[in-house]
C-alpha cells in the first residue's frame, strides 16, 4: 500500500495557490456557495459543503467569509453557477482537467480555449483524457504531521488505498466515496488535514523536459488565473532540479 513520491507536483505546483490569495478567497467562496445550494447548507448535513468549508479554513478564509457565502445560498441569492469539466493537452503531450464553476459559458471555454492556445496546448472533446484519470478522494497532511510508518499505520487503519511521502509531506488517496469517513477517522489519529478533495489521479504520469515544463506551467498558471477555474489537474512529473531552475 505505501508508494513513494519522489515529487509533489503531480497535481499542481507547490505553493502556486499561495500566491493567489484573494482570488482563490472568490473561488473558495463560490464553491461554498453552490455546495450549500446542491444540498442542505448545513456543513454537517452536507459533505460537499462540509468539504468545501474546511479547505476554506485550511487557507485560513476568515469565518465571517465563509457564513456570508453560506447564507447567500440560503437566501438563494447570488448568480446560478453551472459545474463544467474542460480536457486538453498541453506541452510534451501532457493531458490536463480544467474543472470551473461559471455563471458564462461561452466566456469561460473562450478564455480556457485561449488560454491552451497561447501556451503550447490545445483543447480535446469532453472525456478524451479523463480515461486516463481514476477519480479519488485525496487528503494532505504536512511532514510534521508524523514520520511515513505513523502516516501509513493511521492510513492503513482509516481504509485509505495508498500513500505517498516525501519531505514536502504525505498524501493519501482513497476511493471517492470513502473520503469523509477516511478524513474523519485521520482527523482523530493525525489531526486536521492540510487539504480534504475530491481529485483527479492519473494513472501513468509524464516525465517533462525543463523546456516543456516552463510553458507548461505557464499554461497552468494562465488556467488558474481565469476567475471561473477551480481546480487543474494533470498528469506529468517535474523532477526536483528542474523545479529549482524554474523557480
């Protein structure tokens, strides 16, 4: 069960969210929202809401942020958003998943179309690289949290499928149905958790060139900056000394 991950940056570039405070404040606060409206807006009644509130609290969102995105579900006010999954390839043939909350269609796959375009990669029909992709739940807890037997033995007692620790930290994948109850029984052997997601696991990872990996990461950075974008997945592998050249 345990597995080894010499990189942390399957998903997304380490510290690239902290960078983004305010905005990713919005993208929190919209994913709140339409949480609270899918279900009931009651973080304990509602695991979607749940879920969206402590990765809040994790980035440290002010409380009074967080109610206020509450009750505007509860008011039903506040624009109609609609969930869309976007797929595309970016350099060195690296599939990636754009996953947005937009109240404009038309205006977000413009500016993520655009945003493939300008940076080496193009977009692909709806399911042409999520065959690629298991989806899972994944929960992160920092090197501090305990050593990789600590981490391993709570994970192996939650009914977590696999860990990966590095010196960065641990993560631990699970099925996506299993995630609450996984994160809740960690939660009381490990302490609260970095971050608590539903996420996308590829299932054979790219090995990008110091070339391909700054635009790629251009693309990225262009797709996270769009305010209608949660979340980008993708599937490749930075090594550690190209990492430090880029920065």
């Amino acid at each position: 069960m345990a597995g080894h991950s010499k990189f942390k940056n399957i998903m997304h570039r380490k510290g690239a969210q902290d960078k983004k405070r305010s905005a990713q404040f919005s993208k929190l606060s919209r994913e709140i929202t339409v949480a609270a409206k899918s279900g009931m807006p009651d973080p304990d009644m509602n695991p979607r809401l749940r879920l969206a509130v402590n990765n809040a609290k994790a980035l440290s969102m002010p409380k009074d942020n967080i109610q206020r995105a509450i009750d505007k579900a509860s008011a039903n006010e506040g624009d109609e958003y609609e969930e869309i999954r976007y797929e595309g390839y970016g350099p060195a043939g690296v599939a990636l998943i754009v996953e947005a909350l937009t109240d404009n269609r038309n205006r977000t796959a413009t500016n993520v179309r655009t945003a493939f375009s300008k940076n080496g990669g193009n977009l692909a029909a709806s399911g042409a690289v999520s065959h690629g992709f298991e989806r899972k739940g994944l929960i992160e807890y920092p090197a501090s949290a305990g050593d990789e037997d600590k981490i391993l033995e709570a994970a192996m007692e939650a009914g977590a499928d696999d860990i990966e620790s590095s010196e960065d930290g641990h993560t631990i994948w699970t099925e996506m149905e299993a995630l609450h109850e996984v994160a809740g029984s960690l939660e009381k052997s490990l302490g609260e958790a970095e971050s608590v997601k539903l996420a996308w696991k590829p299932n054979l990872t790219v090995d990008v060139e110091e070339g391909d990996a700054g635009t790629l990461f251009k693309l990225i950075d262009a797709l996270e900056d769009d305010d209608d974008v949660q979340t980008v997945w993708g599937n490749y592998e930075v090594s550690d000394e190209i990492m430090e050249k880029l920065g």
